[in-house]
C-alpha cells in the first residue's frame, strides 16, 4: 500500500510540475506587446510595432482602433500594401492632419519598415482567419462564386474545377471553409518560406470581404454535383 501511494504521489508531482512548466511556458510567450511570433523577422517587426507604440491605438492584435486609430484589421491600404510600399510612406511621415494625429517615425530603416509590415500582415491575416471561420456565411450565391473564381479572385489561374470538385468531396462544410482561406499552414515556420501559391491565398485572405467566402464556397460545394 505504501509504494502504490508513493507512486501515486510520484505521478501527481510530476504531473504538477508538468502543469507548472506548461504555464510558465505560455507566461513567457505573452507579454505586454501580445504573444511572441512564430519567427525571427515577425518578432523583428513585433518589437518595433510594440517600441514605437502602435499597439496603444491599434491593438496588440490590430483590434483596437482606439482614440480615432485605422482599423488596420480591414482598412484596404494594408491589404494592398506589399513589403511596406504603403504602410511604409505612413509610418514614415506620420498623419499629422487627422483629429488625433499619428506621430510621424521618420527614424525607422527600409529593414524596420520592412519587419514592421511583415509583422502586420502576420496578424491581419491571423485575425480575418479567426473572423471569416466564426461568421455565419449561409445563402451564397454560385453564380457569383463562380464569377468570383474565374474573375477577380483569379482561382482559376491556379487551381481547375476538375481537380477542386474531387477535393471538395473529401471535406466537411468547416473542413472546406478552413482550406478555402488558408490552404497552407496556420503559423509561418523558420526558414520555411510560403510558396508562391500561399502567398497568394494569404493575399487573398486579407482582403476576401465574408461575401466573397460565402459565394465562392457556393459554388465549391456545387462543384461536384456539375461533373
């Protein structure tokens, strides 16, 4: 009886430590700034998005929009802007003419500007992942969807019905939906550069509006039923 209780109490003290080890794991990959990034150059652009106070008006997860700040989680300037061409010039010059003006921080390098949208992007396309899986998207439109597929989401230059109708078979309604918006993996990896196929999704993902998802999964759940 004594050595089973020792056991016992072995496997509860090591499961504690465990349990303890987990929570201070995850205490250190959040701080005052958010959540530490998956990588180096994410976490470069994380420390000049948390230094230079952005995410006192912006939000540590873009959400914020406080005190008369962008939404930068759905302005389209951000979803248009590549390696900080836009983000950059703002940022640089400041917006000294809004009601509550943003500083100008004329001091960061092409390198910072570079990290620092990176980083934005990171987290937009995080956040319309986790918006567009939660909205209700019942009722699209096929017909829409399909001109959506085959003209200003440009799917068809990558992908052909034929092979979109087997896969489609394979998912479930949220299975599908989860594919469609981020066919790559969740989180970027060291050294693991997305392909030029999931540069493009992620490009799509940050500027699809839940109308767009809605016709476009319309038309791929139709799909099978076309051949």
């Amino acid at each position: 009886m004594n050595l089973r209780w020792s056991m016992g109490a072995l496997a509860v003290a090591l499961l504690c430590l465990v349990q303890l080890a987990s929570a201070q794991e995850s205490k250190r990959k959040v701080d005052a700034g958010g959540s530490v990034a998956p990588t180096a150059a994410l976490e470069r652009g994380r420390t000049v998005y948390v230094l230079s106070s952005c995410h006192f008006c912006h939000g540590i997860d873009l959400t914020g929009a406080s005190m008369g700040a962008a939404d930068l989680m759905h302005d389209p300037l951000v979803g248009a802007d590549r390696n900080g061409n836009l983000i950059g010039s703002i940022v640089l010059a400041g917006l000294p003419n809004l009601q509550t003006a943003m500083p100008k921080f004329a001091d960061l390098t092409k390198d910072q500007i570079s990290d620092l949208s990176g980083y934005i992007h990171y987290l937009r396309q995080q956040g319309r992942y986790k918006e567009l899986m939660a909205t209700n998207l019942d009722g699209g439109d096929a017909k829409a969807g399909e001109a959506y597929f085959n003209g200003a989401g440009g799917c068809n230059k990558c992908h052909s019905t034929s092979n979109l109708a087997s896969a489609t078979r394979k998912y479930d309604a949220s299975t599908l939906r989860s594919r469609f918006l981020r066919p790559g993996p969740f989180l970027p990896a060291e050294n693991a550069a997305p392909s030029a196929g999931e540069q493009a999704h992620l490009r799509l993902l940050e500027n699809y509006s839940a109308t767009d998802v809605a016709n476009a999964l319309a038309y791929l759940e139709k799909l099978p039923l076309l051949r």
